[in-house]
C-alpha cells in the first residue's frame, strides 16, 4: 500500500469518527434544537387544525333589553328583546328570568320571535323589610348560531310600593 492509500484511509476513518461524534444536525444546528422545532410545528399544525373546525373565531355577543326594567311586585308582564352586537333582533333565544335579590317563585322561560322580544309573565316578590331587589336575566343564544351570551345583562329592578 502506498502513502498516498494509507493517507486517504486515514483521512477517511478521521471523517467518518467525526460524523458519528457530530451532534450537529441542520446546518450546524443542535439536533436538542432541530427537535424542538419539529414538535413545535407539529403540535402548532394540530392546534390550526382544532381552530379550523370551530367554524370561525367570530362570535357577537347577545344582550336583553327588557321592558319595563323597573316593576313592583306582583303579576307582571315584562317584555325582553334580545339583541346581537349590532344591535339587530335576535329571533331563536332563549330567555331566562329568575330571582336575584328579589324572589321570584318559578324560574320563567321564553324563546324569541322574528321580531328578536319574548314576553315573560313574572310575579317578583321582595323579603320582610327590603325595598328593592333585582331579577336575573339570562339569554341561552340559538343552536347552532355564532352568538355568545358571556357578559352579565341588564337586571329587572323590583321596587316596593
């Protein structure tokens, strides 16, 4: 074998030890970083992938607007419109009225016509010796729609004589 064969042989075991022991991976990158990136894209493209089903991130908010917001106790008849963020009628909800600080003996439900109001009959009371009390309004939105009814809305007053 010449010096030239024993050289080259050489160089080329230097070369091989050297890959096997290189802990490198993408141009000079750490293989620990490489890895950390893969799980990243791969766990970001799962996540768009959820998001994408969700039929959009767009969601309006619904709130009640009843009238009369200030009644005594006793029967009553309230009406409540129920409206997006845009202020349009919402046809569909469900609105829910139940006592608060005010008593009120059935929780009373309704679901909105084309025009976006339900009528509720309610007979609120209020306690021995209490002047005022509020009921809670709440609105379940249509099935299957993008509304949302996350904020608090506006409460019916109950005033005493």
């Amino acid at each position: 074998m010449s010096i030239r064969q024993r050289f080259e042989e050489v160089r080329t075991h230097r070369t091989v030890q050297l890959f096997r022991s290189d802990d490198r991976a993408i141009e000079g990158l750490p293989i620990r970083l490489v890895i950390a990136l893969v799980v990243g894209v791969a766990s970001l493209s799962v996540m768009m992938n959820m998001l994408s089903g969700l039929n959009g991130l767009a969601v309006s908010e619904l709130d009640a607007k009843p009238a009369p917001e200030v009644v005594q106790p006793g029967h009553r008849s309230v009406d409540i419109s129920v409206i997006d963020s845009d202020g349009k009628p919402v046809a569909g909800a469900t609105v829910v009225v139940k006592g608060d600080s005010a008593t009120l003996e059935h929780i009373r439900t309704a679901t909105t016509g084309k025009n976006g109001e339900a009528t509720l009959s309610i007979r609120p009371g209020l306690g021995p010796n209490q002047e005022e009390g509020t009921l809670e309004v709440d609105i379940k939105p249509p099935a299957g729609s993008e509304f949302a009814d996350k904020r608090e809305n506006t409460r019916i007053l109950v005033v005493s004589e």
